[in-house]
C-alpha cells in the first residue's frame, strides 16, 4: 500500500500546535512510517509553489492549525482545501477562531493605530502602517491583507473534521492518526472528541451549585476537592466539550473553554451568561436590591473576553460593532 | 421615521396578562412589538436575545411578573441577573443597551405594559435601526 500523504499548515496560531503534533513522542515515528509529509513550513523547506504543483486531492490529510486573519491564510485555506482529501481543523484557533480571535472586539484601524503609532516602544516618524503595495526601484512589492475579522477555518472553506483544543492533547491526536490509518473517521463534520461537557470527566465535587461571589484565579486558593464554580471562580468545564481529562482543573486551574462548546450550545457566552448568572448569588436573591444585584455582577470582569474566551468569532454575534 | 422591530418576551403569568388585559381594555399602544409568550421570564436564555438581534430585531423587551410574584418562586431573580450580565457583554459588542429592557408588569398593569412599548419604540426610532458586526 502507498504511503498517505500528511500535510501540516499553520495560519494565525501561536506555534504551539505544531509542537502538540511532536508531543505525541516516539509515536511520531508510527506516522511517518505511515505516511510521507508532503508539506509542513515549520519543519520542512516546502514552498507554496510546490503545493500549487500539487494535483487536486494530491495530500490525503491536511492539518490546518490557527485562524483565519490575512488573506494569505485565506488564500492558503482554499489552496489546501482543493489539494486535500480530508481537511482538519486542527486546535482551538482552526475550529473556532480562538485566542486571536479576541481581536474581534477591535478592527484593522484600531490595531494598525495602537501597533504602529501609539506603543510608547514604536519609533514610527512617517506613521506608516502595513500596505497592500509598494514600489521599490526593484519592482513591486506586496503584503497580504490583514482583515478586520478573524475567522475560523469553517467560516472561509469547507472542513471535514474538527479537532479541537489549545492545543489537542496528544491522546486526542493518536485517536485521530489511529482513526485515519484504520479508516474508522466518524461522518463528515464530526468533532473528533467526546460529546458530553467537561463536568463529566471533572474530578472535582459538586456540593450544592451555588455561587456566593466570583474572585479571579490570582485570589483564590482552591482546596483540590470541590467545584471551583461553588469556590468563586468561573470555569467554563459546564458547557466546554470534555476530552482534555480535565488537565487544568487538575493544575489548579479553571476550565477556559478550548475544547468550544459542546454540541447542544450554539452560542458558548450567552449560555455560560445565563447559567453563571443564574447561579450567582442565589442565597437571599429575595431581598437583593437592583444596586446589590449590579455589584454581584460586576465582580465578573470582561465578561465578553472570559465566557467567548476561544469562540468570539464563531458566536452568534461575531464580532464588535464597527463604527465608521 | 425609522419603524423599529421589537421582540417582547412575555412571561405567561404577568405580562403576557398584561399585554391581554391592554387589549380587551382597547388600550392604544405601537404594533412595533411582536409578543413572544414564555412560562417564565428565566426561560428566556440570553442566546433568544442574541438570536432576535442577528435576524432584525432593533429591540428585545423580556417582561415578567414583579419580583416576590413570580409563578414559580423564583424565576424573575434569575432573570434580572441575567439581564444585568447580558447589557454589560452587550455595551462590550458595541450595542447600546437600550436595546434591551427588562420591565415588570402584573397581569393587572395593561396600563403599564402599553406605556413601556410605547417608551421603547419611541426610544429605539430615535436609536434607528441596529448595526451588527460589518468589516471585511
């Protein structure tokens, strides 16, 4: 049997994707001895010349790790989309627009201004920002557009599967390979990871779903036994995906919602608004005026930034108004 | 001037009532409110509220029995939180959290509840229509 043909691409993404891929050790070398990489730009010297020579369908499985921010990864979407037999959206950025994603509440002008000009560190005399062309004594140079909205993978071009996570544990990564290589991948559209919420895989102990008052993570030092919810701080494990065996809550730490949300949920904020609302300051709600209520509430800092921590760009609203 | 669409969430107990009562008593008030019936205000989930909005909604009013009142207990105290945590995410989108009003109106407040959908289609033409998300 030939060899599949494996590729690996990066858009908006921190890198630590690609490392995940390494992070499942010495089972790397099960892969290659499976399958050829035929393009990856963090490990190999491949061009995107040599991918545009490829034939359509030419790369069996394509893993597209970050989102969607220029139109290069734009264009390098639809490239890899017509190359590939299966394409995966790989990491939290890929299925859902994740961290980068926050950017979301600003746009092109506003980042451009706060980058290029107003840091106390930028030397930037003429003002200049990034432009689309320049001509040069040597001939025409050009940069890719930068967007004022990310975007996830699903959102520019069709995707085959999703595999989710900042980045995906190397057991969900071996689970995909291995589904791969015995052709045993769910129907189209599936997300490769369980269907049930973070809760279920929770080692921690509900008591009585009841939140007194919301801290920060920084001021709170949680006993290791019960809901960290019950103790003050928001974790988002009540409608995040499980899969990631609760790594975080097991540092310590609240689930922030990598995973995205679970199948049920269409918009991961407003639900994580009402259910957190809804159990906050339970205890003597009857006698609560409209300024204790507001006071509650305000112990929840940057509520857009907490509960759409890794979907902005896949919410139901998107993305902040643009006034121009 | 601008027609504004509003969709008013009504809780069955109160408002929905409410909104009865304003008709039978031949109470004038703007058709701009299209009434949404609900068993209790908390039934209403912040994502109705986002959804109305994304398909043309300019305004969202959630109505539901005054607070101690409620039919089952304690449904409007979640509400209220709700709504409170919703106008602040909102204002961060960029709406105007005018477009969003939570009021109370007992099954005998006709009066009121038509006086609160006159304020609010005034208050949103003033506003215009809503503008969500743009931008390439």
């Amino acid at each position: 049997m030939d060899k599949l043909k494996f590729a690996f691409y990066w858009a908006a993404s921190c890198g630590g994707c690609e490392i995940a891929v390494l992070d499942i050790d010495e089972k790397i070398l099960n892969v290659v001895e499976k399958a050829d990489i035929v393009f990856w730009p963090v490990a190999l010297d491949t061009k995107y010349k040599d991918v545009e020579a490829f034939q359509d369908k030419y790369i069996d499985v394509c893993f597209f790790n970050g989102a969607i921010r220029t139109s290069e990864h734009e264009e390098m979407a639809h490239l890899l989309r017509a190359k590939s037999k299966t394409l995966v959206a790989f990491g939290a950025c890929a299925c859902f627009g994740g961290i980068p994603g926050l950017a979301n509440v600003s746009d092109r002008d506003e980042i451009f201004d706060l980058v290029y000009r107003e840091l106390p560190s930028v030397s930037n005399p003429d003002k200049t920002t990034p432009q689309l062309t320049y001509t040069a004594p040597e001939g025409e140079l050009t940069l890719p557009q930068f967007f004022d909205t990310v975007k996830a993978l699903h959102q520019v071009c069709d995707v085959d599967y999703f595999l989710p996570g900042c980045p995906p544990t190397p057991e969900m990564i071996e689970q995909a390979v291995t589904a791969i290589f015995e052709g045993t991948l769910p129907s189209k559209g599936s997300t490769l990871a369980p269907e049930k919420a973070l809760c279920e895989e929770c080692p921690l102990e509900i008591q009585e779903k009841k939140i007194p008052f919301i801290k920060r993570p920084y001021q709170v030092t949680p006993d290791g036994k019960r809901c960290l919810l019950e103790q003050g701080v928001i974790c988002m494990g009540i409608n995040t995906r499980a899969g990631c065996g609760a790594r975080c809550i097991k540092a310590n730490m609240p689930c922030r919602g990598c995973m995205g949300p679970t199948p049920e949920v269409a918009d991961q904020g407003a639900k994580l608004v009402s259910a957190i609302a809804s159990i906050l300051g339970v205890e003597g709600e009857e006698r609560m005026t409209e300024k204790e209520i507001e006071a509650l509430i305000a112990q929840i800092k940057d509520p857009l930034g907490t509960f759409y921590r890794y979907t902005l760009p896949i919410s139901l609203l998107r993305r902040k108004v643009i006034k121009k | 001037m601008y027609e504004p669409k509003i969709i008013g969430f009504l809780c069955n107990w109160c408002s929905y009532a409410a909104a009865d009562l304003a008709g039978t008593s031949r109470i004038q008030y703007p058709s701009n409110m299209r009434a949404i019936r609900v068993m209790c205000s908390s039934r209403v989930d912040p994502e109705h509220v986002l959804r109305a909005f994304v398909n043309g909604a300019d305004g969202v009013l959630i109505a539901g029995c005054h607070p101690g009142d409620c039919h089952y207990i304690s449904g409007n105290y979640k509400t209220e939180r709700k709504y409170v945590l919703l106008r602040e995410m909102l204002e961060q989108f960029g709406i105007d959290p005018r477009r969003l009003r939570l009021e109370w109106c007992s099954s005998a407040e006709g009066g009121k509840f038509a006086q609160v959908v006159t304020e609010m289609t005034e208050e949103l033409k003033t506003l215009g229509p809503i503008e969500l998300g743009a931008g390439d």
